[in-house]
C-alpha cells in the first residue's frame, strides 16, 4: 500500500510530556497537510507544507506546537507540554497540488491522561 | 474564508431507503467541492469531487452530488443504500490551498 503512512497510531501520553507524530506522504506528492479531528467534528486544518516550505499556520495552532518538513518527503508534527485539550485525532494528508484532492492516512490518535 | 454547513448530525435508515446529505458552503468565489466518507475504522476517503462543468457528479459506490449554485448547495444522493454505506460522511469545499471541512453526518444503515 502506497498511501500515507502515520506513526504511532496511538499515543498516550501524560499532561506535561511532549510527543512526536511522523507522517509520510505518498511520495510524489508535493503537499502535505496536517488536520486534527475531534469527536463530532470534521476535521480542522492546522498546517500545510509545499515541498519543505510550511505555507500556512491556523490560528488553532499554539505555539506550543511546531511541524517540519525537512527534506520535503516525511513531516513530523511535534507538541510540548501536552494538555488535556490536546487530546484528539491527528490526520495527515498529502496532494498532488493545489486542487487535488488530499489523500487521508489513518491518523494519530493522542490521548493526553 | 469559506465554511461548511452539513445539516444532518446522525441519519438512520433501512437498506434500499434512499439517501441524501445536505451540505452548504458560504460564499467565496470559484469553489472547488469534495465529498469524503468515513467508514468505520478507516481513513477518509474521497467519494466524489466537483470542479467544474456538469454540476451532476457521478462517484464511487453509486453516490452523486448536485452542485447548485444559486443555493451555495452540494448535496450527496444515493437512490439505494446497503449496509456498507454505513458510515460518516464529510462534505468539504477547497479554500485555495486547504480544504474546509463540515462536522460531518455520521449514516447508519440497518439491515
């Protein structure tokens, strides 16, 4: 399977730790994106990459956290100081380009005790 | 920026029932529209998606969607739903670079 590719696909952690997500896109994609979905909702953006460029940052994104893109291939998504709050399910998704559609991998889901 | 607006929060139904998704998108200019489906246990998948053209797009899994644009509207069909369609159903709209999406409207179908 060539689709995107998340790691862990659970984490649990507790308040005050920080955590680090991976992501791998399929390879020939130039966009990769991070969303975070919590229950009852559709998922919310919080950051896109073209290649290693981040292009974008939602306000929903603190400060405590940061996403890279080093290489252009895989991203990480990373959280300091996790809170309770920040307990959700984080999607990533990658694309060809601007108006392909985006091509969901099977999330992270964090879950902050 | 654009919203989603999905009007349904839960639908229940039996098999062979017809369905459909209301789905509302605000105002922003040229729009790009996506419906994704959730099925239980795996990622979100792409059923259809319109650009332009034929405002009646065919996806997979016998779903349609009707693009109006006089009612800022892409609402999902499908004439004869099975078990399997048993799922959670996201409408989308492309905000340029992103896509925006609804809260979803999570389908259950009874055998």
């Amino acid at each position: 399977d060539t689709g995107v590719s998340q790691n862990p696909r659970h984490k649990i952690t507790k308040r005050g730790q920080n955590v680090t997500f991976r992501c791998d896109p399929i390879s020939e994609h130039n966009r990769l994106y991070w969303y975070r979905q919590t229950l009852g909702q559709g998922p919310e953006f919080l950051t896109y990459f073209q290649n290693e460029a981040q292009l974008e940052k939602s306000r929903l994104l603190s400060d405590r956290f940061s996403a890279e893109r080093p290489k252009g291939s895989f991203s990480t998504l990373e959280i300091q100081r996790t809170e309770q709050g920040d307990s959700a399910m984080y999607l990533c998704a990658s694309s060809l380009d601007r108006v392909s559609p985006l091509h969901f991998g099977n999330g992270t889901r964090l879950t902050v005790t | 920026a654009q919203s989603v607006s999905q009007h349904n929060h839960h639908v229940i139904l039996s098999e062979a029932a017809s369905l459909e998704l209301g789905c509302n998108y605000s105002y922003g200019g040229t729009v790009n529209l996506f419906w994704y489906v959730q099925y239980p246990g795996q990622h979100l998948q792409l059923l259809l998606k319109y650009f332009s053209g034929d405002p009646l797009v065919k996806g997979i899994k016998g779903f349609e969607a009707e693009f109006i644009k006089s009612k800022f509207s892409f609402n999902l069909r499908k004439p004869s739903v099975q078990w399997s369609d048993t799922a959670e159903y996201f409408c989308a709209v492309n905000n340029d670079y992103k896509l925006s999406f609804g809260a979803g409207t999570t389908v259950t179908v009874r055998a």
